[in-house]
C-alpha cells in the first residue's frame, strides 16, 4: 500500500481473522519509508507465518483498513481479497474433533512434530493457590463485599455441591445461588434499574435456561424459568413447548419484550451493523416486527464467516445466533409484540438495585449519572442549574410555548452538562462533546433523547453552525436519526443554551436581570439587552432564535 503525507506509526496493523485450525504468529514486518519534502512516502510489508492444523480447505476472509483521505476529507475502508488454502494430507483426529472424510487426500504439506521441533512441546505444570489467582482482580480493585451469583449452569449441574463448594473454598466472598424463579425476579429488577417506565415482557436467555417476567410500573408478575438455554436448547423440546404455551397464555397481549443475554445483544449488534446506525451503546435499541424480518432474511443467507466480521460479537456468540432469532421469531408468532428493547443492566445490577433503599430506587438514574457527569467535567454548576429555569420560567412564557415533560427532562439533562468539554480546544470542544455523551454509559433514556442532549450540547459550544445553519457530515449523519420535531427541538434550545453563555460567560447572577420584552422589532424595547446588541455575532444569534 502507497501512502502519502501521513505518519506510517500512526496506523495500526490490519487485524488477520482466521479459521481456529490455523496458526498465525508475530509478522515480520519489512519497512520501505522515505521522508521527503512533501511528506512521508513508502509501504510497510508484514510478512505472517500461517501454520496448518490439520488437512482440509482453509478462507482467510477479506482484511479490512481503514484511513483518512484529505481530499475527500473522510473516512475510507478498503479490502483484501480473500484467500483459499487447501492442505492436503492424512487427517489424525484429535479426541475433540469430528469426523470429516473429505479431509483425507494425499499430502501436498508435510504436517509432522519435527517441522516445530525448536518448540518445546512437554511442559511441566506445577499447582499454585487457586484463591490467589480467582481474587487477584477482586484484591486490585479493593472491594469490601463480595458476592458470587450462580445461575443455571451451577443450578443444575449434577455436581453443584462439589462445585459450591470449590467456590466457597476459594472466593472471598459470599456465594449465592439462585433459583429460577430468582433469576427471573433479579433480571427484571435489572430492567426497572435501567428503564424505569419500563412497561412488558422480560425475556432472558442464558446458557442453561431461559427466565419471563412481566414488569409494569415498576412492580414483577407472572414470574417463570424453563430449563432451556443457549447450551442445550436443541435438547428441550418439552421445555421448549412449555414456553411457547407461557408465551401465547399469559405474555401474548404484550406489545415490548425487554431483552437480556449475551446472545440476543449480539442480535443487536447484527442490527447495527447492518442498518449502519451511527450509535455504538445498545441500551434502549429498539427493533420493530418489520425490522427483525429484514434481519432475520439478512442473517440467514450469511455464513459463519460473514457473521463473525460483524463487530463486538463473539466466535461463541455467532455459533448461537440461530438460537436466538429462533426465540425471537417466536414470540411474534405467539403475541402482539411491536417492539424489541434492549436494555443495559441485566441479573447482576437487578441484584444491586435489589439492595437500594427504596428512595434511591425511585430516583432518576439519568439524572443522577448526569449530576456525577457534571461535578467531574464541568465548571458553571449553578449557571446549568439556573440556565434551565431561566429557559422554562422567561423564554417559554414569552414564547407562550409549552413543553411536554419528556421534553423538559431532556432539555434539564442538557442543561445539567451543557459545560461538558469545556477543557478541549475551541475547534474541537463541539465535536468532542457530542462524540463524547453519545458514547456516555447512560441508562433511563433512549436513542433519540441521547441524540437530543449531545445535540443541545453541540450547539452550545458550536459558533459557526448557529450563523450558517449546517453541520459536518459526520454530525448529520447521527442527526438522521431524529425526526423533524426533534431536530427542530434540538436547534432551538441549542441556540437559547448558547445564547445564554455567550450573554453571561457562564454567571449565574447575570440571569437574574435577563428578561424579555413583548417587542424585540423595536430597538428601544431592548432595554435589558443593549450589550447584546454591541456584539454583532451574539445579536444575529439572538434573531435566530427569535425567528423560531
């Protein structure tokens, strides 16, 4: 590859996925770089070892690298072609392989011992304390209580006891374990602690067993466990039918199904990918009937091998996916679901929130996240504080505008954080705040109020967009997300935000004596307002909003 004007260090090598039947190891990389006037010019070679497991035919998919092109001034993703290997020669299984005939041809590569022999291959193995190594992480981080939650794959184990005790013996800390319907009890108070308006089905799959339970207003009813998960659902047909009976009886009038598990979140992942949606965080996706359908057709025709480029799932994860569409289709069949929701938290912050004193759990997560947020990052507390109650008190009533109250939580969230980013360049405070919130650990709101606050907070620090009315095409493309009302929400409150730190440069009391007059035509009605008016900038941001 020919690169030009551009640091080689910079780039990272291009990451190799292979079959687990090929080895790879450590490249030899082979460097021809020239500085020149004009930039840094050459090509960097990596030289890979690939070391045949066995006989058989072999894909080493596609490689993808991604760079920066100045001239288009964007992000471009190139790709290999793939390439076939066959291996020839006499197949010796190993005692966890299968049998596969079509391996067994005459040998075009030697696979012998003696071709690694500089390996050492008989290593002697000495036992060391167990307790030191399974509480190493616990010790670092220093925790004061620990707690072990065993689920369905201990539950039911024919040797749970032994396995108890082992744990017990080595965990410092106290070891529960839970039945199902306890299981299914915690997940859904995970669901509470996530989503707390949160009103439907909640469905966790597992290794060993699949929980249900209907949370609304913040209570759990018609709480059940069936043995069957990801590990042996092929096995359960009883179980299976006892599921799908739960599903069209007591759960079929839902219209959202909440989801828990590693292999429905790699569903979500699928989504993502697939549909190119500018946000990374999964928490409160939401996928409709027709969207799955789309899915589900697009999963299947894809191999393993294509299902394993999609980001942030796992070899394992892949193996199972057809599990769990399988449940997923399901419960469309049997009920009047309209909608898959995935939330963040899941048994083991169900167990936490369990523990909270019940005013904490009736406490605006979001809020609270976002209090922390603003104590770490951002410099004007109280001018956040009093900026929401200056919009919701002077300029509302003067607009004679009313906010729902899903719109005036958002706009308070933003308010709360509308400093954040203060630290970084001017050229760069925007972009970096709205990349950041989008990418913030948030649970309590949905894609779109997301979307909402990093945009409110993006306005406030942008100075160019409010005279020119764009965004870069990065923003844009997350800002389709939002329908016209929001978007149209998001750029007015942007500009008031703004509008009040640009007037005030962050004081809370200057606020005080800010009000507005029932005729801003009118020069002489600006009575409170004639600094304003000797900073041009800040005055045709002032008729931005006026327009509105």
């Amino acid at each position: 590859m020919d690169c030009y004007l551009f640091d080689f260090n910079l780039f990272d090598d291009p990451k190799i996925s292979l079959p687990v039947s090929l080895e790879v190891y450590e490249p030899e990389k082979i460097s021809n770089v020239s500085v020149r006037s004009n930039g840094i010019k050459g090509n960097i070679n990596n030289k890979y070892t690939v070391v045949p497991n066995n006989p058989g035919k072999y894909t080493i998919p596609q490689t993808k690298f991604s760079f920066f092109d100045p001239e288009l001034e964007d992000y471009k993703t190139i790709y290999s072609d793939p390439i076939f290997i066959d291996v020839e020669g006499v197949y010796k299984p190993s005692l966890d392989s299968e049998d596969n005939s079509e391996n067994i041809k005459t040998n075009k590569i030697q696979l012998s011992e003696s071709q690694f022999s500089s390996f050492k291959t008989k290593t002697k193995f000495s036992k060391v304390n167990e307790g030191i190594f399974f509480n190493s992480i616990l010790e670092e981080i220093k925790t004061n209580q620990n707690i072990a939650l065993c689920t369905a794959a201990i539950r039911n184990a024919s040797n749970r006891k032994q396995i108890i005790n082992k744990i017990s013996k080595v965990f410092k800390g106290k070891v529960i374990t839970l039945q199902g319907s306890e299981e299914s009890e915690l997940a859904a108070k995970g669901v509470i602690a996530a989503i707390p308006d949160a009103s439907g089905t909640m469905i966790d799959l597992g290794g060993g067993s699949l929980e249900l339970a209907h949370i609304h207003q913040k209570k759990i009813s018609k709480i059940n466990s069936f043995p069957v998960g990801i590990l042996n659902f092929d096995h359960k047909d009883k179980d299976i039918k006892n599921f799908h009976k739960e599903l069209s009886t007591k759960h079929k009038r839902q219209k959202k199904f909440y989801l828990i598990g590693g292999t429905f979140r790699s569903i979500a992942r699928c989504f993502i990918h697939f549909n190119e949606l500018p946000l990374n965080e999964i928490h409160q996706l939401k996928i409709t009937k027709e969207e799955f359908k789309k899915l589900q057709s697009k999963i299947s025709i894809l191999d393993f091998d294509e299902l394993s480029k999609v980001p942030k799932i796992s070899i394992d994860r892949v193996k199972h996916l057809h599990i769990a569409l399988k449940v997923l289709e399901k419960i469309y069949t049997l009920t009047q679901c309209e909608e898959l929701v995935y939330p963040r938290y899941g048994i083991r912050e169900g167990y936490i929130f369990s523990k909270l004193p019940k005013k904490y759990q009736n406490q605006d997560p979001t809020e609270i996240s976002l209090n922390l947020i603003a104590k770490q990052r951002c410099r004007f507390l109280l001018f956040n504080e009093r900026s929401f109650s200056w919009i919701e008190k002077k300029y509302l009533k003067y607009k004679e505008k009313k906010l729902s109250n899903q719109r005036l939580r958002i706009l308070q969230l933003a308010c709360k954080i509308s400093d954040f980013g203060w630290e970084q360049g001017s050229k760069n405070r925007a972009q970096y705040a709205f990349n950041s919130i989008l990418n913030l650990p948030l649970i309590g709101i949905d894609y779109s109020e997301r979307i909402l606050i990093a945009y409110l907070v993006y306005l406030r620090h942008c100075k160019d967009i409010l005279l020119q009315g764009v965004c870069n095409k990065k923003i844009e493309k997350v800002l389709n997300y939002l329908n016209d009302e929001q978007r149209s929400f998001g750029y007015e409150f942007g500009l008031i935000i703004h509008f009040l730190y640009s007037w005030s440069k962050g004081s809370s009391a200057a606020l005080k004596n800010l009000s507005l007059k029932a005729d801003l035509q009118n020069q002489n009605d600006l009575s409170d307002y004639q600094m304003i008016t000797k900073a041009n900038k800040v005055y045709k941001l002032f008729e931005t909003v006026r327009n509105f």
